[in-house]
C-alpha cells in the first residue's frame, strides 16, 4: 500500500460518519418547507473546510440558494484545481416505499442506502476525503465549491459565476456528479444532455359539467391533455417535436440484460425509439411527462373536468441551444392541441448540454490516477442527464481541464427509491482523487 492510500484508509471512517450526518439532513431544494435543512446542510459543510484548516471559507449567493466555497493555498507554481459536489437532494417520494427510512443512512451488503448518499452528497464526501489525507494541505492550490440547488437546475449558477469570477475560475475542474460504467469500472463523462422544461395547461371549459350530460358532446381537459403528451412522441417512441437535433453516438455496446437489470423494465414492456441504446440515452433528445395535476382518484366524480396541468421535460444532446429547445418544445404543445383546447405554457428550468475534451497531460494525469485506484481502465462516456455546471464551467475556462467523475455507479437508483452508494466504489474513488491532486501538483 502507497503512503497515500495509508492515508485515505485511514480518515475513511470518520468521512463516512461525516457523510451519514449530512445525509440525516432532509436537504431537499425544490420543496419550501425544507429551507431550513438546505441552511442546514450548508452549516454542516461549511463546518467541514473550517475543520480542514481552509485559508477561507465563505458562503457565496447570488438570489438562489446559497453555495459554500473554500480555499486552500497549495505550493506556489502549481495549477488551480476546483472541486465540486452539491448538498442538495431530490424529494424522496413515498416514504413507504423504502426499505430503510430515507434520511436514515443504512449499509446493506456493502453499500450505503439514502436520500442522497450517491447523488450527490458522496460526492462532496469524496472531495472531504481527498483534502483529509492530505491534513487539508493539498499538493495544489484547491477550490472547493459544493452548491445547494443543482437538482432544480442551478438557476443562479450564471449570477454566482458573474459576482464571483476569480473565485470560481481555476486550470481544472473535478465535478464529482456523474456515474461509473459499472461497480468497479471508473468513468469520465465526456457528453452530457442538457435540459428544458415546461408545465402545460389544457383548459376545455369555463366549469365542470356532468359526464352523463355532456359527455360525448363537449371535451374534458384531462382527455384533452392526455392526447396533447401522447403527440410528443411517435409510434416507435421517438421524439416528434420538430426542431431538436441528434447526434450520433460512440461504438460502446450497452448489453441488453444490463439494461434490463437496472431499470426494473417490466416483462413485455418494450423500449422506445430506434437506434442503439447509447445513442438513446446520451445522444438523442428524450420526453417525460414527470407529474400531472388533475382530480385524484379518491376525490372524483362523474364530472367533466375543466382544467388540467402537467410538467414536461425534455432532455436535449450536445449541438442543441436549450433556448431553441425550449421554443421548439413550447410551439409543439401550441400546435398540437387536440379539439380546439385552450393551451398555455410556462417555461422552467434550463441547462445546456456539454461536450468534454480529454486531450491533454492534465487528462493523461487523471486517467492514469483513477486506473491506479480502480485497478482497471477508464471508460470514457456519456451521459443521459444533465449538470448545467459544466457547460458553464467549461466557456468560462476556456483553457482549463473538466473533469466529470463519479462515486455512483448504475445501480445507484439516483432520484428514485432506496437510493444507494457502493461504499467500495466510494473508498477508491477517494483515492483516485487524491492521487490527482498529487499528480497534478508534480
């Protein structure tokens, strides 16, 4: 064993209870009534680079929620290396629905299951783990910025990066945000989809009328509505709203069984779209109707309903302008609404897709720092969602080094239920990143 991994094994425990604690904090940035968490969380964090000796530790806001950032000075002549994870969580559906309680971090069979252990709160563990085998003196001068709202799309992103140039510039950028190939197998992510979306209000009727009266003769919008989603796609299920682009993807097999493995696809339940499955996933624009606001079931009635809302999202590949996709998605819902239904939309978030270049010594350092740690090469790929952060990051350094890693891997079910972390995968890729920043600081 290196002296390095000595010291990465060795401050191993006290980063996982560090990591079990900020999970325990239900820091969910979409949901009002878990402001005070996501504060929280951001204490805890900031309680973490004080705790490291950081040079600086300082909250940065720019109307959004608020993201911690701290320096390390490192050995004068070496590169800059910012290191980025977000504290900030997805909501975690039903709460019944897990094995374990959500925000009570649990290991089972070698991994650690919660509300944001992999996505991404591992991630800013990662970083915590890198900078404590070094007694929080790094061989380079280290950045650490760990954001609070990157699960409802980093809005305030472009102001930060406006209001704080010099300290969120540097020569690399490890965002510790993606996922591996497979347990074990090391990935960087090279592509990744951007994202827009909208909510759409179908609206039929000035009231809700009796269905036994009026049924057959005057529309409901939730019928409505219904077909206007259906028109999104095609009768393969690819996307039908005109004016996304597609790109063509890698020759990487991604084996059917795995497929069918990590997505829970039902027996008989076909997948959509033409073209290989990377290409689907990494390269093609997607379209999910994420949530419907209408009558529950419990509550109804036999009664035409008046108005009826949905959210759709669309993910779009590297090439397409989020706004142009945003407008091309807004028309197709104007155009295609069904029988005359009164239709408005109002526009979301957005997220530009981002294309990563690993050409140089620096990614050479990073290839060969991760193969070490893993035991087994890298594999380069794509990415079917989307970290806003890293287009931005990349056209406003210009010359500097993104590098998208990952402490998940695709069992993970990030964003669903009984979200997980390998904790095997976690510990090496501990080590990966502080043999970078050695590597990079000789």
């Amino acid at each position: 064993m290196t002296n390095l991994a000595w010291h990465v094994e060795r401050v191993l425990p006290s980063v996982i209870a560090d990591l079990h604690q900020l999970i325990a904090i239900p820091s969910v940035s979409s949901m009002w009534e878990h402001d005070e968490d996501v504060l929280a969380a951001r204490d805890l964090v900031v309680e973490w680079m004080r705790g490291l000796g950081a040079a600086e530790v300082k909250t940065l806001e720019a109307g959004g929620k608020p993201a911690v950032w701290a320096d390390f000075p490192g050995p004068e002549g070496t590169p800059t290396v910012l290191l980025y994870a977000h504290y900030d969580v997805q909501p975690i559906g039903e709460p019944t629905a897990w094995t374990s309680p959500a925000f009570d971090p649990t290991e089972r069979d070698g991994r650690l299951f919660a509300r944001g252990s992999a996505d991404d709160k591992g991630g800013a563990a990662v970083h915590l783990a890198a900078l404590r085998a070094f007694g929080g003196k790094p061989p380079v001068h280290v950045k650490v910025f760990i954001e609070g709202e990157e699960e409802i799309g980093s809005p305030s992103m472009p102001a930060l990066l406006e209001k704080y140039p010099d300290e969120l510039s540097a020569d690399v950028f490890v965002i510790a945000d993606s996922v591996n190939w497979e347990v074990g197998v090391p990935s960087f992510t090279t592509t990744l989809r951007g994202v827009v979306d909208c909510e759409v209000t179908v609206s039929t009727l000035t009231q809700g009328l009796h269905s036994g009266q009026f049924g057959g003769v005057v529309p409901d919008a939730l019928t409505a509505l219904c077909r206007l989603l259906a028109s999104l796609h095609d009768e393969a299920g690819n996307v039908a709203i005109e004016g996304l682009v597609s790109s063509p993807g890698p020759e990487l097999e991604y084996p059917e069984d795995r497929l069918q493995e990590e997505t829970g696809l039902l027996p008989g339940v076909q997948q959509i779209g033409d073209g290989s499955v990377v290409e689907r996933m990494w390269f093609r624009p997607s379209a999910s109707v994420l949530a419907i606001d209408a009558t529950p079931v419990a509550e109804a009635s036999n009664t035409l309903v008046p108005s009826a809302r949905a959210k759709v999202s669309v993910r779009i590949p590297p090439g397409q302008d989020p706004q142009a996709a945003a407008a091309a998605l807004e028309q197709h819902l104007l155009d295609n609404a069904p029988w005359g239904a009164r239709v408005e939309v109002t526009g979301g978030q957005s997220g530009a897709p981002g294309t990563v270049a690993l050409e140089d010594a620096r990614a050479a350092a990073a290839r060969a720092a991760y193969a070490e740690a893993f035991g087994t090469e890298v594999v380069e790929m794509g990415c079917g969602g989307s970290i806003p952060i890293v287009a931005e990051f990349a056209e406003r350094n210009p010359d500097a080094l993104v590098l998208v890693t990952a402490v998940t891997d695709p069992t993970s079910r990030m964003h669903g239920i009984d979200e997980s972390l390998d904790l095997g995968d976690f510990a090496k890729a501990a080590l990966a990143e502080a043999l970078l920043l050695s590597r990079l600081g000789s």
